[in-house]
C-alpha cells in the first residue's frame, strides 16, 4: 500500500485491504474514512467487512462515500471537523478511496473552508499527484490565486509521473522495473481485467508441462504494491495535453506515458475458424481455453495428420507456432506415436524463419520429426467438421491458388 502523507493528521491511499489495516494500526492511526462507495469493482471490499475488521483492531471508522467529483459540502464539514477533533488530540486519521484522489480531494475543500492557504493546499496535493484545484474553488476567497497557481481547467486529476496502459506481463515488469530503480515514483497501471494470463505458458500447456489453470492468476495479486491499478480502459490519447481518456469519461495526467495493451487476436480472420476451435481437431495455443485442447488432441492421436499452422506478420510470438509442433513432435517421438503420423506445417513466410541463425537449429527439428515444410502457404478457412483446411499460396505462379488439405489435428494461429 502506498502512503500519501498530506499533514501530520492525516495520510491517504487508494483502497484499503484487509491484511493492510495491520500496518495503518502500526502506524498510529486511530480512525479510518471510507470516501468509496461500495460495489464500483467486482473485487472491492464491502465498507462492512472492512470496518469490522478495523474496529477489531481499536480503529474507529466513519463511511463519507461519493462518487468522484460529486463530494457534498456536507461532507466536508464533517470531514473538517473530524480532522480538527484528531489534531486537537494528536491523533492520525486515514482516509482512502479508489485511488487516493477523492480522500485528497475532500482534504483540500476541508481544508480551505477553514482558513488554510490555497496555494499551499494545491502545492501539498501536486506533491502526492492530485490536482485539487476544482474541489476547492467554492471556497476560495476573491483573487485568492494568483494567474500563475489558477486552477488548469484542463488539468487532469489524478496525475501520474507514469502512466502505463496494460497491466499484461510487460506493463507490470515495466512498473516493477521502475520502482526497483526509483521507488517514490507514481505510477498507475491501466487495464480493466481481474485475472492475469501468463501467455507464453500456454505453449506448455499445449505440450502437457503446464496446466492452464497455472498460467491464470488474480491481477491484483500480481500489481505491485506502490502501483495505483486503475480498473478501466483507455479510449483516448491527447499527447498534447499528457493526458489518457479512460472509458468512465475520467481523465488521467502523466509526466511520462509507457502504452503495453498487447494485440487483439482476430479469430474471425480465418473463415469458419471461431466457429471450429475447441472440437473436431481444430486448436490453438493463443487461448488460455483451448490450450488444454491442444494437449488432449496431442495425447489422444495415435495416427493420422496433424497440421500446424503459421500466419503472416505481426503476431504474438513468432516462435510459438513452431514451438506447438516440436513440443507435439517430441510426445510422439518419445511414445512412439511418430512412425504412424504425418505432421505437415504451413507457414505464409518463404522461410523456416526470420532470423537466419536460428535456422539451422530449427530445421534440425523439423527433421527429426518428419515434417513437412510448405512455406507461402496461408490458412484462410477451416471446415472442423469436414476436418479440411484451405491455404492460399503466395508462390511465384500460384498466387492466390487455393489448396485442400484434409487432417485429424491442426494448430492455428491467428
């Protein structure tokens, strides 16, 4: 969890877990304020649950929820007096909502309704990464701010030195990375998905070395702790302005912006192929469902055909669909299976593959286990339930010809 300290009253987070009351209690703190409202994500803990197990602890709680921006005058005069009552006995109040902001929001209007200086109140708020500019202008006195501490009406609220699109495994080692190397950075994670998928270990589960249930973990398990994870999604980039839209119709600011969101698999490409995965041979290891699949037609082929497939550039990992037939080829190779079947792969480059040092190895492969090679071939249609697949040839004098090739196993890729 990470701490933002406004005064010596109080300090503010985003969502407050369970297993962290320990550390607030630790911390001195003797009241905790809810400004969330229950059910805004599917993993949040009910305010009931978490006040009950804080007041087990000796931590009173107080429950002021509003929904961003739309804070009460009323709340904050009860927040203000609240503070007032704590700092009158030295006590620590912590406050916490989604991500820190709507807390330090109510903090400033409190504490700006009761005297204290605007632009220190906004300098205080910058330093944690909120711009509370628009929570305190009912309560600025006339020409309280000078033209060069004015509220930006365009300024985002939250602000972020980093902001990161994509919580996969490359936008999480990227915020794990930079935390290891500058630990007070602010940096927020986006992306609206509870589980996390550990992608490149669906080849293994496609080769009966994992199974797919170890490659899903929960997201938040995985974000680290320093990181606020902002469950939306982007919709808009203003480069101009450092800003992200997000799909809530909130706004986020960055000093310095990492974009992570990975491709969109396009299963329709292929005709009839959304229709065909998961039955009658037809498979992939790009879907975390489907994975298993390709370790159960592996298994389970005695004899017959099996085709494996390779689409045109740009995809996720050149090397996993060659990874799909060797780890295929070596089961049956080992079991003995391998004299009875035919593996056959299509690939739409004119090579094995891209980089000429790995060919070598590569096709040391594809000898040991008898493939066949049909380079400028692309898959454009798949008949599960005729189990035939269609390839267009990109070959010199036989362009867009079309072939049938009949199997009782294919792997695709999207």
């Amino acid at each position: 969890m990470r701490i933002m300290t406004l005064n010596t009253t109080l300090t503010v987070s985003a969502q407050v877990e369970i297993e962290e009351l320990a550390e607030l209690k630790a911390n001195g703190v003797t009241s905790l304020v809810c400004n969330r409202p229950d059910g805004e994500s599917q993993d949040q803990v009910a305010f009931e649950t978490l006040s009950a197990a804080a007041e087990a602890l000796g931590i009173r709680v107080v429950n002021l929820p509003f929904k961003s921006g739309e804070q009460t005058d009323a709340q904050v005069q009860i927040f203000a007096d609240l503070l007032d009552e704590a700092q009158a006995k030295s006590e620590k109040v912590h406050a916490y909502c989604r991500t820190g902001n709507r807390s330090t929001c109510l903090w400033s209007a409190a504490a700006v309704s009761r005297g204290a200086s605007a632009q220190e109140v906004l300098a205080t708020a910058k330093e944690v990464g909120f711009d509370v500019s628009d929570a305190v202008k009912p309560y600025l006195k006339d020409n309280e701010l000078t033209a060069s501490s004015a509220p930006n009406e365009g300024a985002a609220k939250p602000s972020f030195d980093v902001v990161i699109v994509g919580a996969g495994s490359g936008g999480i080692a990227a915020a794990a990375s930079l935390l290891k190397r500058k630990g007070d950075l602010r940096i927020a994670l986006i992306d609206p998905a509870e589980s996390h998928y550990y992608q490149p270990g669906w080849t293994m589960v496609g080769g009966g070395v994992f199974n797919n249930t170890q490659t899903k973990r929960n997201m938040r398990d995985l974000i680290p702790h320093n990181v606020s994870w902002i469950k939306q999604s982007v919709v808009g980039f203003t480069p101009t302005e450092n800003t992200v839209q997000l799909d809530n119709e909130q706004s986020l600011h960055y000093q310095q912006l990492i974009v992570a969101p990975g491709l969109v698999l396009n299963w329709d490409g292929i005709k009839g192929l959304k229709e065909s995965l998961g039955k009658n041979g037809v498979t992939s290891n790009y879907s975390y469902e489907h994975s298993a699949y390709t370790w159960e037609l592996v298994k389970g082929l005695k004899k017959g055909r099996a085709i494996f497939t390779q689409p045109p550039m740009p995809i996720k990992c050149a090397g996993a669909p060659q990874k799909a037939l060797y780890l295929s080829g070596d089961h049956w190779y080992r079991t003995g299976a391998l004299k009875d079947i035919s593996i056959d792969f299509f690939n739409a480059g004119g090579v094995l593959f891209g980089v000429a040092a790995y060919v070598p190895a590569l096709q040391s492969y594809i000898d040991k286990y008898k493939a066949k090679a049909h380079f400028n071939h692309t898959l454009v249609e798949v008949d599960g339930a005729n189990k035939r697949a269609y390839f267009k040839s990109s070959e010199a004098g036989k362009e867009n010809d079309v072939i049938c090739e009949e199997f009782d196993m294919i792997h695709v890729c999207p």
